[in-house]
C-alpha cells in the first residue's frame, strides 16, 4: 500500500496539469519538498486556512479524475507485472549470462525507475 | 504513425470517462464500431449535422486532455521499449529455451496486447 503522501505524489505526477498554478505550486512545495502547512503560507503570504483549502481543492481534484480515469491504478497493475518480468529476468541472468537478455533487463529497470 | 481513428480511439480509451453519456455513445459508435454519421443520426432521431458536431466537440476534448496530460504519449513511449524488450527476449529463446524466460515472455506479450 501507498502512503498519502507517494499517492498524491503519483496523482498528481499523472494528473497534475488539470490543476491551477497555484494549485501545482502548492501540491509541489507540500507534497514534493514536504514544506509545511505554515511554510508556504509565509512564503506566498497567506493564511495557513487558505493554504490547507486550496491543498484540500486540489487533492479532490486528483482523486475525482483517479475516481473518473483510474489511469494510475492501470499504471500500478501494470508496474506490478513488468517488475515480475523483471525478477524472472535477473533469476535467469544469475544461473546464465547472456548479454543481450542483459540488456533487455536494462531497458526493464529504466522504465521501472520512471 | 497512428491513423486518426486509431489515435481517437486511444485517446478515447485513457479520456472516455471525461466525456458526456451522449459523447461516449457516439464516439463508440463512429470510431468503435464504425458507423457512418447518417447511420447514427438515423438510430438517435438526430440530424447528421447534430452527430457531427458532438463528435467534433468530444475529439476536441480527448485532444485537449492529451494536450495537458500527455499520458498517451507517454504509454506509447513506453509500449514501444516494451516491445523493444520483448524482441530481445524473443531472439534470446529463440537460441536458449528456458522455461522460466518464456514466462517472463507472455506476461511482457499479455501487457503489449491490452
């Protein structure tokens, strides 16, 4: 299971340009670089109520559009499958070295690292 | 490159949720299955003028939730290195049989066919 904070990380990484400017900064500064509530509402001279709202408005946002796409959850199964190909991949380069699986493994990990 | 209606219907497959019930309906119709627009006027009550512009208008907003989003583009990024991947590991059985590489096979085929 996800926590709330890599999930809204993971939303907002697929749905992120539907939100406003300031929306996204918020989303970034509270989810990305774990700023807090008080934090930004100095630097963007706010009250920390306002900050909180426009963060609550914008995880709504994020969920109805997963609600409604379901475009992570897909992404997620998806991710799932491909890191079992990959673990049958590294299994099979242990007992036999092959460059060329080899290279298909690294083609695996970089989309997995993604 | 994707012809239009195998790009609406991708587009349609990631964005068809944000569409209205109408929308939909008539999106499936034209570009899943192919019906002319006199065919689907004829089947609503409605003019051919009328279903041209509700396609018009639902292809107007996959493009712009692909525009903002881009997750089209991105899984066909993607599918194309997975398809990369299987290539690689298609020509590896084809010179070193293994069980466990050919499972790794069909869940990384069972991916590229969804």
């Amino acid at each position: 299971m996800l926590d709330k904070f890599d999930l809204v990380n993971l939303l907002y990484d697929f749905y992120g340009q539907m939100l406003t400017d300031r929306q996204r900064s918020f989303v970034e500064l509270y989810y990305c670089q774990n700023l807090s509530l008080g934090e930004i509402a100095e630097e963007y001279g706010v009250t920390r109520q306002a900050v909180h709202d426009i963060l609550k408005r914008a995880e709504q946002q994020l969920f109805h559009y997963e609600e409604k796409l379901g475009l992570v959850r897909r992404h997620r199964e998806e991710r799932s499958l491909l890191a079992k190909v990959l673990s049958i991949i590294d299994g099979h380069l242990e007992r036999c070295s092959s460059e060329e699986v080899l290279r298909a493994r690294e083609i695996l990990a970089g989309i997995l690292k993604q």
